[in-house]
C-alpha cells in the first residue's frame, strides 16, 4: 500500500515531467496543462466549488 507522502512525491514528480514538456505555445500545451491541473487538484484534495457531485476528471 502507497503511503500519503509516497503519493505526493509520485504526483510531484508526475508534475514537473509535464512541466518539462511545455513548449510556450499556449495552443500546444492546452492539454499538457489540463493534465497538470488534474494532479494538482488531486494533490490538495481540491474540488469545483458550485460541484454538486464528485468530479469525474480527477476522481476527488
């Protein structure tokens, strides 16, 4: 089982790839940047404020 702190290094990590992919071009990095915002969310257990339900992107 993956402790808490595991976890949140492998986000971490996870992250700064996609970081490290990033061109500048704001048309090319829409997704790389989605993506990133997905961990990130998911890192601080953030959810949509005026979400109802759970959300679907990133599982919180």
């Amino acid at each position: 089982m993956e402790t808490s702190a595991q976890a949140t290094q492998d986000l971490q990590k996870e992250i700064k790839t996609l970081e490290a992919q990033l061109t500048g071009d704001m048309f090319k990095d829409m997704e790389i940047r989605d993506k990133i915002h997905n961990l990130k969310m998911k890192q601080t257990g953030t959810k949509p404020m005026d979400s109802q339900i759970d959300c679907v992107g990133c599982g919180s």
